[in-house]
C-alpha cells in the first residue's frame, strides 16, 4: 500500500467570487436559496471492512498521514461553520472509529456553541468497535448514529465486506439499541443479486431492534469505478418488494432530509429511501462535506474541491483572525458554486475521482 498526499482543490477564492457569495449575516446560502445547516466531516479514509461495492481488497492507495486534519484543525472548521449556521456536524469516513482520537474529536465539537446553542454531533459507523466507544462516545456528546448493515447473513456479510465481522455489527447495534441515542438508523446499500431478497428481512431486523432502516441506491461512488446502473435496486423496487409484506403510508414533512419515510402498517415503525439516483432530492439539499485531507466539496458527487489545507498550514496560517478568515470565506466560496444537481442522469455526468471512503458520507 502506498500512502499519497491528495490535494485537487481550488485554492482561495478571489475578491470577485467572495464579493458574489452571500454576506455573512445570511449564513452559508447558495445561489439557489438553500440554506446550508449540515457539514460532513470525514475523520479518516481508511476503513475496517473492504465492502466489494466501495473499495478493492488490496492495493488501495491511502491518504498520507501528515495530510489528515488534526482535531485542533476540525475543531477550528467547525467554530467558523457553526458561526455561519450550521447546525449538525456528521462525523465520517472511511470508519471515524478508527481514529485513535475519536472521543477528543466527538468531546470537543459537540461543545460548540452556535447562534441557536450547541450543535449537534452525529456519526456514520460500520459499527464494528462502536459496543467498546459507544459509552465514552456518548459522554463526550454524541447525540445520534447511523449504522450501515448491508445484509444479516454470516456467510453473505463475510462475501460481501471480505471480512468475518457481524458479530461484531451485532453488538454494535445492540449496545446502540440499549442506549439513549434515538432515532437509530440502520443504512443499508440494495444492490441486484446481492442482498436484494433480503430487504423485508432487514427492516424487520431494524423493527426489532427499535432502529429505522434506511435503504441507500447504489451510487457511482466506487473507487474502482465499476459501478453499473443496472446493478442498482431502484426506488420502486425497494418499495415494491416492502409493499408485498407491509402497507406502507408516506410521511410528511421531509424537509431537507437525504431519507423519503413511509410508516409501515400504520406506525409506530418507519423505513426510509435515499434515492440519490432516481429520484434526486438536490433542490432541498443543506449539506456540505469535508475530506480528511481538508478539501471542501458542496456535493457528494462534485468534481471540484475547495482546499482548506492552504488557509490552515499555508502563509499567514499563524494568525488565528486570518485563519478563521479565510475559512469562512472558502466555506462561502464552496457554497456559491454550488449547482443546482449532481446531474447524475446527465449523459456528460463524470464519476467524482475519489471513492467514498476518502470523500467521507
């Protein structure tokens, strides 16, 4: 394996773009009226398991150690992020549980405060050593958690991540199950031939536990770039194949919000779709992210990336004033150049470079 420095991003804005972007009293809002209140901070590419749809078995090329954030450079993005209203802050990876400092990270942004009081700090694991962190974890401020589970079978998780591990999933979840923290969702990637006889199954595994299940469509994310349309379990198949076994009645009020939800039988119970390709929810979407190697990107499948590295190590990086500056400008500037969609459908549509193992979900 051979660790790489990865920086593609746009350096800092210029007076022109800054002067275009939303002044600071509006907050982080972009050309088409969406008020951005959620950053997506990716704590580390590397990741416990080697799921077939995300990332090679061997050969993968990880960050340099020396390019990933500290928690002090976090905790300083998100100060100014909260300052410019965001609101949540989704810890990511790769497995944010395999940052050593993981419990310092969660303590010390969960302790900001923004306008409307502190903020909120959740994470997306695979689970895998949450049963060991979840307490700590906890103490320290989380305050919500979305699991990804992909199958309930042994042998077809083992086949799946390349990896023995759903024990250890297991009581991940049941350590989650048993805590406070709620809602608990359970994410899981439907993928033709792979786990889509299982999907009934999953949501009454979610049901069980006292968990909402989330199904995700496959999306051109892969770092091998194989992904393949015809792989993917659209939005009316996963809700075709729940309909056969369950009434499902749509909820209101999504909002912002990647999930559609639908009560099952009435309620109390619920399952949600993120259906990024076939029924794409742009126009309401408030969330940015940031890569563990400090590059901004104001969408999931964006080609362009807004280089924090520059503002946090680069000249002038000693002033603290200048720093916190230039971070809220280049937050600004990635939201001005938003677009309207990812323009997935689009026949000129080009899969991001990186996997989303290193762009962080």
């Amino acid at each position: 394996m051979t660790a790489v420095p990865v920086v593609i991003g746009m350096r800092a804005p210029s007076a022109a773009v800054l002067d275009a972007a939303a002044p600071a009293s509006q907050g982080l809002v972009d050309t088409h009226g969406r008020v951005h209140r959620d950053l997506r901070i990716s704590l580390t590419d590397r990741c416990s398991l080697r799921c077939t749809y995300c990332m090679p078995e061997q050969g993968n090329e990880w960050l340099a150690r020396t390019s990933i954030l500290s928690t002090d450079e976090i905790v300083e993005v998100a100060q100014v992020a909260a300052s410019l209203g965001i609101r949540t802050f989704r810890l990511t990876g790769g497995e944010p549980l395999l940052r050593a400092d993981i419990v310092e990270v969660v303590r010390r942004v969960s302790a900001i405060q923004g306008d409307e009081g502190p903020v909120e700090v959740a994470m997306t694991t695979n689970g895998i050593t949450l049963a060991k962190h979840l307490p700590a974890l906890i103490d320290a401020g989380l305050t919500r958690l979305n699991i990804s589970i992909d199958t309930v079978d042994r042998q077809r998780f083992a086949d799946l991540t390349r990896r023995d591990r759903i024990d250890d999933v297991f009581e991940g979840i049941a350590a989650a199950a048993a805590s406070e923290l709620r809602p608990l969702k359970l994410n899981t990637v439907a993928m033709r031939g792979v786990n889509d006889d299982e999907l009934p199954d999953l949501v009454a595994f979610a049901m069980e536990v006292g968990a909402q299940l989330r199904f995700i469509e496959q999306m051109p994310l892969d770092a091998g770039h194989t992904w393949d349309r015809a792989s993917m379990v659209t939005r009316e198949e996963i809700l075709e194949k729940l309909g056969a076994r369950w009434s499902l009645e749509p909820v209101t009020g999504r909002g912002g919000a990647p999930a559609e939800k639908w009560r099952i039988d009435g309620g109390p119970h619920e399952v949600g779709v993120i259906a990024s390709v076939t029924a794409p929810f742009c126009g309401a979407c408030d969330r940015l992210r940031l890569t563990a190697d400090g590059q901004l990107r104001n969408c999931l499948f964006s080609n362009a990336e807004y280089d924090l590295i520059g503002v946090l190590r680069g000249d002038g990086a000693s002033d603290s004033a200048r720093r916190a500056g230039g971070i809220a400008d280049m937050l600004r500037s990635c939201v001005h150049g938003k677009l309207p969609g990812h323009a997935i459908n689009d026949p000129s549509f080009l899969q991001p470079a990186r996997g989303m193992n290193a762009i962080g979900g």
